[in-house]
C-alpha cells in the first residue's frame, strides 16, 4: 500500500472499491464519511495498518483519513488543504511552528508515550498504540466536543483505562466461548474494539476463527515469567484480527503444559499487562471451569464476570460448591466477587428455570437456546437472535456498572 503503482495496490483499489491516491510518502483512502481525519508521522507500518482499517466497512462510513509520512508532504498538504482532524508525531510538533500552519478545527499530538497523554499540554495528545477502532472513536469525540465547545473531558477519554471481563461457569460445555467471542464479535462489528484470551488448556478458538501465530500466547507468557515487562508495541505483534469476524485475540495456548504451569501471579500479571498495553476498550478473559491457581488470579483481577448457568442438575451442584469455594478464597478482593458477578441463564427457552432456583440467584439475563448449532454445519458466530441478546446483556451491565448477580445458598 505504499508507495506508487504497485500491482498490490491496484488490487487492493479494486478490492475495495475506493478511490485510492498514492505517492511515495502519502496515501489517501477516500469514502463517503463524516469526519477527515490527516495523521502525519515517520511510522509506514503503523499508518499503513491504520489506513487499513480506515477501508473497514463500519469506518468509510464515518471517516475520510489521510496517512503523511514524511514532513514535506505534511508541508505540502497544509500549504492547500484543511482537514476536521490533524494528529502529527510528538517529534515533528517539538520541532515547532505546525500549529500555525495547519487548518483544522482540532490539532493533536500522536505519541507513544502514555504518560504524554495525561499530562497538562496546550495540544490535546492520543496514544498511538491502541486499536483503529478506539483512535478514530477518540477523534470523532473530540471534534464533537471542539463543535459544542465543550472540551472538559478530553484528555480523560484518552486514557480511560478498558474493563477486563472474565467469562466462567462452573461446568465445561455451558457455552463461555461461544459467548466470549460472539460478545467480541458483536462489539467489533459496532466499532468497539474488544480482544479475546483464552485461558484454557484446551481451547476451541481455532474452530470457530483461523487462528495465526499459535505461539504468541507462550511468547507472552515467558516475557511476564521472566519479570519482563510487554509494552504497547510487544502487544501489537502478539495481537491478531480475525478478518472475517473482525475479531481481535491473543492466540490461545499451543501447550497444554503452559497453562496448566501457570501460577496465580502470572495470570494476575498478565490480565495487568494487557489493561495497560493492549490498546482495547474491552479485553474478555474465557476461563476454563476448574478451580486451578491461573483461574482464581484472573477472577481476582478482572473487573467483572460473567457466570454462565444453566438449568442441569450437575451445573446447579457444582455452581453451588464452587461460588462457595471462591467467596472464601477471594475474600478481600476488590471489588468483592459478589459485587462484580453477573449471573447468565444459558440455554433459556423461556419460562422459569426450577432447578436454579434452588440457588437463590437473580440473572442479570439470558441466552437463548439455539437448536441450529447442533447441526455440524451451522456455524455459533451467525445466530441474529443470539448476538442480539448477547449485546442486550452487556450493555445494560456497562450502562449501570454495578452488581444485580447476587447469590445465596438455600437450605
């Protein structure tokens, strides 16, 4: 993509119908959209993979975006052009003198250092190791802001820390990873950006996506073992999208020996690492249904979960004997297990569930039975019905915040 005249280029112009203007240094992706955004920096790969996502269905709609890779065209283009947006590199604004020269409502800094996008500065600053999605969303609200005049919350969006969610239930087969990667799946496709990982031994993600680089998961995990620390930009090679699905994952672990060596402190330390680098507004954790150490550190850390049931006589025992077990395991963790729980009755046809009742639980919601998916060839990424129930529940639970799973124990 760049450079000029390549027969990729040509292929990718025709592939996805845009009017694609290329010289050496500068390309632009032009659609019908809503905002133009210019982002000028010495950095082909990563305005490259930008401009990539700019093509994206859901971002045309919304975005014109112009890449400048060099200074002389950064030049050139303020000389005669205006723009809604204009982000330059933090080197190139040191130098002094753009802001006068550049014509745009709303003129940043792009930085790679997350400390910059906190602290007091006459240039609003946006951190440029985080997902397309979560860049050009944080563009659009300040430009909304710039039009209303209201600029207050600026630089606390820029640096809003994402919510970890751990997926669990107390039996396997109760549908955690069919509903992990349809909440991503739902999410990518509005425009959020949400990464999957996986925590089992054995996982079943490269059944339902084309899973690549299937030992980035043991590569991350010897970096934390090792006391090393994974930045924004280590993240970005380990982190993979499904181009079909438009969903972002850690790929799962390859050696079953991995996970099953993983301490309580290195699954804390991991749910840590990707809060602070991995650039996603949402990071869902599918947990598998023992009670091992890894298990406990990332209920401990993520900031809720989602607890799958459903009405069997087995799930109701075990679900009962394990929420015990964790209450008095992760007692002193903040916020409490009960207060950041969500209860979900999978498999729901309707009516009231008997035997769950016998938990005392209050759903946050439910998921429907889907008699489709026990054919082989019906797919569990293609329900309507079930992603739509699916983003139901999570919204309601991020527009309150707060905890309606409670459980107690009946006699």
């Amino acid at each position: 993509m760049i450079g000029s005249g390549s027969t990729a280029e040509e292929g990718m112009r025709s592939l996805f119908g845009v009017c694609f203007f290329c010289c050496p240094g500068r390309w632009v992706v032009r659609k019908l959209a809503k905002l133009t955004v210019v982002v000028a920096a010495p950095d082909p790969e990563y305005l490259r993979l930008l401009s990539q996502y700019a093509q994206s269905q859901e971002a045309g709609r919304r975005v014109q975006l112009e890449c400048l890779t060099s200074k002389e065209h950064l030049e050139q283009w303020s000389a005669a052009n205006t723009a809604d947006v204009v982000l330059v590199d933090r080197e190139w604004m040191r130098e002094g003198g753009w802001t006068s020269r550049l014509h745009a409502p709303v003129i940043g800094v792009l930085t790679d250092r997350r400390e910059e996008v906190a602290a007091e500065s006459p240039l609003p600053s946006v951190f440029k190791y985080q997902s397309a999605a979560s860049l050009l969303s944080l563009l659009e609200k300040w430009h909304g802001d710039r039009l209303r005049g209201d600029d207050g919350e600026r630089d606390a969006s820029a640096v809003a820390a994402p919510r970890t969610v751990a997926v669990y239930s107390a039996v396997g087969g109760c549908g955690k990873t069919t509903f992990a990667v349809n909440l991503c799946k739902v999410l990518a496709q509005r425009g959020h950006s949400a990464l999957y990982v996986s925590l089992e031994p054995l996982g079943t993600l490269d059944t339902l996506l084309d899973v690549r680089d299937p030992a980035a998961f043991s590569k991350a995990l010897y970096r934390i073992q090792s006391g090393r620390e994974i930045d924004a930009a280590e993240w970005a090679g380990l982190l993979h999208r499904d181009d079909h699905s438009g969903i972002s994952y850690l790929p799962p672990v390859l050696h079953e020996e991995d996970a099953e060596a993983m301490e309580e402190e290195t699954a804390v330390s991991l749910v840590k690492s990707l809060r602070r680098a991995a650039g996603a507004e949402l990071i869902v954790f599918d947990l598998d249904s023992t009670a091992h150490p890894r298990i406990r550190g990332a209920l401990a850390a993520c900031d809720a979960v989602y607890w799958l049931v459903n009405d069997e006589a087995a799930c109701v025992a075990k679900t009962g004997k394990r929420w015990q077990r964790w209450n008095r395991e992760l007692r002193g963790v903040h916020p409490p297990l009960a207060a950041k729980t969500r209860w979900i009755w999978n498999r729901s046809s309707g009516g009231k569930p008997v035997l769950l009742d016998r938990l005392g639980i209050r759903f946050s919601g439910r998921l429907p039975y889907i008699p489709e998916w026990k054919r082989p060839e019906e797919h569990t990424l293609r329900s309507v019905l079930y992603d739509e129930h699916v983003l139901r529940l999570h919204m309601s639970g991020e527009k309150g915040r707060k905890a309606d799973g409670q459980l107690v124990l009946r006699a």
